[in-house]
C-alpha cells in the first residue's frame, strides 16, 4: 500500500471529486509536484507516507489489531546504560506493540518478537531507534506518551524516503490517498507536508494580469 497525507501551511487542501489533482513529475526523488484548480502543490512524500502510516498504526494499536510475529533466531542487543533503563522503564509499552524483550545478562537482552508490521525491516535498528526517541522525551520533558513516540518511530523507519524514486502508479496512489486528512497538515513530527503556489502568485512573477 502507499502513502497518503497531507501538508502544511495555513492553506487547507481538499481533494475531492471536483479538486481533482494533475501530477507533473518528481522533484530530486523527494517531492511530488502537481497542478491544482489554484496553483501548483509541492508534497512530501516521506512526510506524507509517515503521516498515512502513523494514522493507520494508531488505529490498528487501539482496536487491538497490532500483531507479532515470533523471531526464528532471537536478535542480541547489547544497551548502553542509558539505553538498558528506557528499555526497562517502558518494558510494558515495548510488549504491548508486539516486542517480546527478555534480559540474558547485564545490559544485554534478547529479541523474540516483533511487530508484524514492521517486517523487511530491521527490528535491532527499529528497538535503538525508539529507545533513543524515548530518552529524548523523557530528557526535554516533552510529556509525550510512550506508545505515541514509538508509533511515530515506526512511522517514519517504515515511510519511502526522500530521495527515492517512485513510479507513476505510486505517485497516484499517494495523490488520491490524501483526501481523508483534510484536517492535519503536518507530519506527527511537525514538518509540513505540502505547500501551495497559488496561481495568483505565478501570475506576478512572470507579470500577467
């Protein structure tokens, strides 16, 4: 499945059946550039994918659906201390994502499972990852709650990137996918997801009435 998201900027942007969005091509393998009713509408694709994507785990966590899938060879990590504690002051929010986490010996731990979701992915890189977005809250008291952080993590290891090259099949199903979240216009980081240059504008700069 691909992206869906929208962007920022103090413009609401609605995609509907009378608002119907021409794309024009791919800018440096990160932005969508395409052509509205009032202008031209640039997207980013990691910021709008990690947006669909955090959108979707959150309710797939809150109805229950969230699954894990048992590991064949269980994965070594070795922690910091720093690391060892966030690991253990979130042991349970680790558990209920679907991450079956055990201690072997000191500041060392063993992965058994991970969420399902996440496969193709490394899940050693996924758990470092998230404990270094949890120590970061837990340092600037940023308040967040832990499944919130970890959901964002996994939505942005698991969103295309920037610099990636999509397909026009995949640039359309990104485009059409955007009308559902009419009401947010970042990404869960902050980051905009779109601009607009609005028809006016193009018309000033080159001077046309």
């Amino acid at each position: 499945d691909m992206p869906l998201v929208r962007e920022t900027s103090s413009t609401e942007w609605k995609v509907g059946a009378k608002s119907e969005l021409r794309i024009l091509g791919q800018i440096h393998g990160t932005y969508i550039l395409c052509e509205g009713e009032k202008g031209l509408i640039f997207i980013d694709q990691h910021a709008a994918h990690e947006r669909l994507l955090f959108e979707r785990y959150r309710k797939e966590y809150e109805a229950g659906f969230f699954s894990s899938e048992r590991l064949l060879i269980p994965i070594v990590l070795e922690l910091s201390t720093e690391e060892s504690f966030i690991l253990m002051s979130y042991l349970e929010a680790f558990q209920s994502m679907g991450f079956e986490i055990d201690p072997i010996g000191e500041r060392t731990y063993a992965l058994r499972s991970r969420p399902a979701l996440i496969d193709q992915r490394d899940p050693k890189e996924i758990v470092r990852e998230i404990l270094d977005d949890l120590s970061f809250i837990r340092r600037e008291g940023k308040g967040s709650e832990p499944i919130h952080t970890m959901l964002v993590t996994l939505a942005c290891h698991s969103a295309i990137r920037g610099n990636f090259v999509l397909r026009k099949e995949e640039m359309d199903a990104l485009v059409k996918s955007l009308s559902p979240f009419n009401d947010s216009v970042t990404c869960p980081h902050g980051r905009p997801i779109f601009f607009v240059i609005p028809l006016e504008e193009l018309n000033k700069q080159f001077r046309r009435k």
